[in-house]
C-alpha cells in the first residue's frame, strides 16, 4: 500500500469481493482507543463494496464527514449503553430531540427513524418517521415502546447529488452508522 497527497494505492490484491472500512481522524485532539472516535471522515456503506477482477481494478471512492450529533447524545466519545439490546438500551422522554453540528454550508439533513424488536432483530414498523431538512435539529414525538422494541435513527447529508455527510455512533464494542434508543 501507498499514500500520496490523499491518495491510497493498494497494489496486488487477490481477484475477489472486498468491503472497505475507511475512517480517517484529522483532529488529533479526539479521544483515541478501542475502539475510538469514529474519526472525522467516514466511508459511507454504499460505497464500501469492491469488487477485484482478474485484471485489477482502479477505482475512487468519496469520503463523506462523520456528523456530530450533540442531543440527545454526543457521539464525540464512548456512548452510553451503545450496543445494549432491549431493556438495557439507552431511553428518553418523548419528544426527543435531535441536534449535530453542520456538516457544510447548504447541506440537506435527510433522517429515518424505524421501529425495530431486538430477538429476533426485525424490523417492526419502518419510516416511523422520515424527512429531509436543512435544519440541524429535529424534534421527533414518538410513542413509547413496548417491551423489546427500540427505535434506530439513521442521519447522513447531501449536497447536491454528493453524500457529503454520515452518522457514526461507537461504543466500547465498535462503531455503526444509526443511533438505537428506546423512548419510555
């Protein structure tokens, strides 16, 4: 592997289908460790499948910025209760709010919020809620949830027809790309 000027170079992969997982931390001030901030740039899932032929292959992928979700927590460190399933999950009082800080100027902020079971994980109720804003805060009121249920809020930003921005949380236990919370 080679890095030039913000450019990776993998040389000499074997033929076959990868998934990517790039996260770059530009601040040297985030809190590190296992399994640590998420950085400051992420590689959105959509984008983290690559498929080698024989020959090689060259190709770009986009970064987009992590967003910092402040409320109704920061995932700027170790989140609370992140990964607990169930009863054990982090919980609030409805209306929840939503806010995190702009990811560029003229960004629109598109949001999801599904209900889901724990065991077996399903999906109960999809688009419970579903928007986009250009706005950086959301106030969402949700029902409580019956036992074993939570909610999942997936965020990411677009400007234009480029996916500039994505919702990182992590935990003790690593790192995924929606905030699960159950509302009491």
């Amino acid at each position: 592997m080679e890095y030039d000027k913000g450019r990776f170079e993998i040389r000499e992969l074997p033929p076959g289908d990868y998934i990517m997982f790039v996260s770059i931390d530009a601040n040297p001030d985030n809190p590190g460790g296992f399994p640590g901030y998420p950085g400051d740039f992420f590689l959105p899932a959509k984008a983290a499948r690559v498929s080698v032929p024989d020959s090689g292959v060259t190709f770009n992928v986009d970064l987009a910025q992590v967003i910092h979700l402040t409320l109704p927590e920061d995932n700027a460190g170790v989140m609370e209760r992140w990964g607990e399933s169930g009863q054990d999950m982090i919980a609030f009082e409805s209306p929840v709010q939503f806010t995190w800080d702009a990811v560029t100027d003229g960004a629109e902020y598109h949001y999801a919020v599904h209900r889901m079971q724990s065991e077996p994980f399903k999906a109960v109720e999809r688009d419970v809620e579903r928007s986009t804003t250009e706005a950086t805060r959301v106030l969402l009121s949700l029902p409580p949830n019956e036992e074993g249920e939570f909610y999942m809020l997936q965020l990411h930003a677009t400007k234009g027809r480029h996916r500039v921005g994505e919702l990182v949380t992590h935990g003790e236990r690593g790192h995924g790309t929606d905030f699960r919370f159950r509302v009491e």
